[in-house]
C-alpha cells in the first residue's frame, strides 16, 4: 500500500482544500471518501463565503466563475418590531461583502483540482499515515470511533433550504428577518443580473414538516409573506432539503488512536447556527490553520507531531469560541418574545445601525479582513512554491 504523509477522511469543500493544501507543502496526501456514484438529489445549498476563504480558494486555483459566486454589494437585517441594520460594500470600501457561492459549482472546482494534484490519490483505505484528519462532517463516525465527545446543544429548530426566482431582480443584495423565533435569508444566485435567490429559513421545528407539505406554490407565498414581498412574487425552482440546527463542539480536536495521530476540521469539529453565514468560513479557516501549522514546524517534526497539532487546536478554538457566542446569543435574543425584550433587541439594532466605527469594525470582522490578509500571504507562498514544484 502507498506510504501518505496524511489520510484525510471525507471529501467535501473542506476536506478537498485541505487537501490541496497539504500537497502544495510536498506532503503526500490519502484522501478518502465514501462511493459517490449512485445517484443522489441535487444539492440546493448555497455558502456567504467572506474574503479571507475567497482568497484561500483563489490561491489554490478553485474560486468558481461570476455566475457561480454572486458579490454581495447590500445586505439588509429587518427586525420584528421596526428594527434594522444595513451594511454596503461601498461603505466598508471593499469590492464585496461577501460572495454567495453555488454548492456544486465549488465541488466542481475543487474535485478538478484534485484530479490534476499528483500529491493526492483517492484511496479506500490508508494504512501507516502519520496523520489523519478527520473532515467527515457532523454526524462523523471515525470521530466517534476515536472516542471523541461531541457536546451538543440542539435548537427548537429546523432549517429549509431551497431556490426561487424573484419577479424583481436581486441588486445583488442580501437580506435576512428576524421573526417570531425565525430566520429567513435570501442570498442572491446567477451573478450581478441575477434573479434567483437561495432561501435558508429557520423555522420552529414543528412548523418544518407542515411548510415542507405544501405546495411548491404555497410554499413559494409563505416565504413571500415572510420576507415582506421584498423581491416580488416568488416561483420555486429547485427541491427542499431540511435538517436540525445545533450548536456542537468537540471536547478534543487532536489526538492519537491505535499509535497515530489524528485532528478534527470543518463540522467534524464544530457547528454553529446559520443566521451568522459563517459555518464553511470556519471551517475553510480550520483548513488554512492547519496547513499553516504544518508548513512552519520543525522539519525534524512529522505530520503527526502533537505539539504542533495543539497549537492549531488552540488556535481554532479560540476563534470558535468567538463566533459560538456570537451566533448562539443573536438566537437566544430573538428567541425571546416578551415584549420587553422585542422592545429592546430591536431598540438595540436600530442603535448599532449608528453607532459609526463600531458598526465598520464588526463589518470587517465578518467579512474575515484579517484573516483574508493571512490567505493572500498563503496564496503568495502556494504561488512560489507551485513555480518550484508545477502541480498542474
């Protein structure tokens, strides 16, 4: 069997970039995945990634073309009861907010990259692999089967996801409502003229299978209603998904079984709520940071070496740690529905919506800018290195 320097174990977005990103470090790379040829229902999923990810994605040749990865111009946040908060690119003065990605548009990429990496090769199974790291998702096996705890705390919630086409164009804009203990985004597909969306609405989770009964007709109007008819009459164009929503983090994200070590990244290691945008954003970081850790250690340490596993775990811990108590306050705020707090919550958006530099620096933190200047420094070196070594 091939000697890897790494098995990474799943091979979604996160799995494959880090993967791209360990070969680009000359290590050789064993990536495994589950069989993919049966037919499967098309994917409705769509991803806000920020600019610290674009540019992690762009330094491994693998960003999707315009009409696959919609700029963000205009984001809208509408309370429920008269509160609200606006962000534009224009202001921040930055080319986007974010940019809102077509799921199987970025596989597409990422799995052409990998098919032209000589670094990576598709296996069934690795044995004697310094590392593995485990990108399996939430509901991973291999992180149960290495004893690791996955604390979760569910919500009441459930999410739906599909596609609609707007009778009014989207402007490149985003919006989200607050409302009754929902969530409802619509984030904009098909490039700057655009007329589709995909809709995310996290709804109480005894309403999911009612809405999901309906017709695509009936459907399509009650998420009319809910937005407000921002963007006109609204016609579904894709299936429903639906799944649970969680806050879930791993007590451990490093460690060794049977005399090898492992790391979690991506939902193997932790979820959080969808109102943020940010779930792949994490994990795509987790992938970054773990490549990074590898490139600069020691050269006489190995893949597997558990200092330098800590320090990531560390690292990525911290910034989970920000983000969770982010996302789960703003659902815990709105799941409130006293009417002192509706008075305040809303009291306090119309606030942030003035408060000046605050409002800019959050803006910034969200849109990954110092995490973005970390990728580009990444992209530089991928670049040189790819001079010295052509993968492609």
């Amino acid at each position: 069997m091939t000697q890897f320097d790494v098995c990474v174990r799943g091979a979604g977005v996160v799995g494959r970039t880090l993967a791209l990103l360990l070969a680009r470090e000359r290590l050789r790379v064993g990536l495994l995945a589950p069989d993919t040829t049966r037919a499967t229902a098309a994917d409705v999923r769509a991803y806000a990634l920020n600019g610290a990810s674009r540019a992690l994605l762009e330094s491994l040749r693998a960003w999707p073309d315009e009409a696959d990865a919609t700029a963000v111009l205009a984001m809208r946040v509408h309370g429920d009861a008269g509160g609200a908060v606006t962000f534009s690119a224009a202001a921040e003065r930055v080319p986007a907010l974010a940019w809102i990605v077509d799921v199987p548009a970025l596989e597409a990429r990422l799995t052409e990259a990998v098919r032209f990496q000589p670094l990576i090769e598709r296996v069934d199974d690795v044995d004697g692999a310094a590392l593995t790291v485990v990108c399996e998702g939430r509901a991973s096996s291999t992180r149960h089967e290495f004893g690791v705890d996955f604390e979760v705390t569910p919500y009441p919630q459930r999410a739906i996801a599909t596609r609609l086409r707007c009778e009014q164009p989207h402007r490149q804009t985003a919006y989200q409502w607050f409302d009754d203990n929902e969530v409802l985004a619509l984030l904009p597909l098909g490039g700057p003229h655009g007329d589709t969306v995909a809709a995310v609405w996290s709804v109480a989770s005894e309403r999911a299978a009612p809405l999901l009964a309906l017709s695509d007709d009936e459907f399509a109007e009650r998420i009319g209603q809910a937005s407000r008819q921002a963007l006109g009459r609204l016609t579904l164009t894709s299936a429903r998904a639906d799944w649970p929503l969680q806050l879930a983090r791993a007590n451990r994200w490093v460690g060794q079984h049977a005399g090898t070590s492992w790391a979690l990244a991506g939902d193997a290691a932790h979820t959080v709520h969808p109102l943020s945008g940010q779930g792949l954003n994490l994990g795509l970081a987790d992938a970054a940071a773990l490549a990074r850790a590898l490139q600069r250690r020691d050269y006489w340490r190995s893949a597997g070496d558990l200092r330098v596993l800590r320090g990531y775990e560390r690292a990525r811990k911290q910034e989970l740690l920000q983000m969770s108590l982010l996302t789960d306050g703003l659902q815990q705020l709105f799941s409130l529905n006293a009417g002192p707090w509706k008075t305040l919550r809303n009291w306090g958006m119309n606030g942030f919506e003035h408060s000046g530099p605050f409002k800019h620096w959050a803006a910034r933190q969200a849109m990954g800018a110092a995490a973005g200047r970390g990728a580009a420094r990444a992209g530089r070196r991928g670049g040189r290195n790819a001079a010295r070594y052509p993968d492609r």
